[in-house]
C-alpha cells in the first residue's frame, strides 16, 4: 500500500500556540545544541522557551512567529521582526530573522526554505535594505543554508549562557533588493 504524502501547513501562529511552539522549540533547541550540562540546559529553556515567553513574543507587534504542520504536527517554526542584534546595521531599514528551527526528522522536506521565503516576504513587504540573522558559529549546515540564499558573515558575538557555556554566534547578513 502506498504511503500518504505528507500534507504541510504553513501559517501566523496564533496566542493558542504558545504551548505548541514552547515544546517544538524545546525539542529543536536540544536537537541542534547537545553540548550542554543537562541541569543548565533546562534551566535555560524554562527560562528562554516557556509557554508563557511565547505567549509574550505572540502579543509583540514588532516580530511575526510562524509555524509549519506536518499532517497536523507542529514540525518548525520561524521569528521575525524588528533588529536586535548587538552590531550596529549598515543599513537604515533592516529586520531580523531570530528564529528558523525544523525538527530533525524533517530535515531535507524544503521546509526551511519554505519558511526562508517567507522571511524574506516579510523584509520585502517592510521595505527593509537588509535582513540580519545570528548562527551558532559551529552550525555550519546552517550557515551553508543561509549562504545559499546570499547570506554572508558580517559580525560574531556571545550568546547568553547556557549555565558556563558560552557559545559564539555569526551575525550574517543579505541585502535586499528595493
């Protein structure tokens, strides 16, 4: 018997999904970032990645939370909006790609790059000159990912701890086009 395709939903979280996007976000964090004391781990993502710190994000005006279903399961989901990254723009108009993370079991099903457009939908749409977005220094199929839609490394900084850990992160940049 022939397998079902898989049917993908896109679409604006919605405040019903703080809970939803608090546990995806949870499971592709540990999934990308192992390298972590177990204890500081989940101290972080209670901190970082509770329902209610989605539920604050989902009522920011100046950013969007998207995610993407599978057969009516959560399998990624994205952020973006207003710049805030600690490295000045070299541009007057630019946003932020905060956030792309795809369940590792959907890797490789263009969902990212389903997402990755819709990012830069929102930059057109908003008229920005660049979009910005922070990588974990050592994630380099990330990077590749991001350098094939013209991404380049423009900064690094520190992201915040995760118990002693202190990880380095690039800042990348793409120019838009107006």
């Amino acid at each position: 018997m022939p397998t079902r395709p898989s049917l993908l939903h896109i679409r604006r979280a919605l405040p019903a999904d703080a809970h939803t996007l608090a546990q995806l976000a949870r499971q592709t964090f540990c999934e990308t970032f192992s390298h972590y004391d177990p204890a500081a781990l989940e101290a972080f993502l209670r901190e970082h990645y509770s329902p209610e710190n989605f539920s604050a994000q989902l009522a920011d005006t100046s950013c969007e939370l998207w995610i993407a279903q599978s057969n009516g399961q959560p399998v990624a989901y994205a952020k973006w909006g207003a710049y805030k990254l600690p490295l000045a723009p070299s541009y007057e108009r630019v946003v932020e790609l905060h956030r792309l993370y795809v369940l590792r079991s959907h890797h490789g099903r263009k969902i990212g790059h389903l997402l990755m457009e819709k990012a830069l939908r929102y930059a057109a749409d908003n008229r920005a000159q660049a979009i910005y977005l922070g990588v974990w220094s050592l994630n380099r199929k990330a990077q590749g990912f991001y350098g094939r839609y013209g991404f380049v490394k423009v900064g690094e900084y520190d992201y915040p701890p995760v118990g002693e850990v202190v990880d380095r992160e690039w800042i990348m940049m793409r120019e838009c086009g107006e």
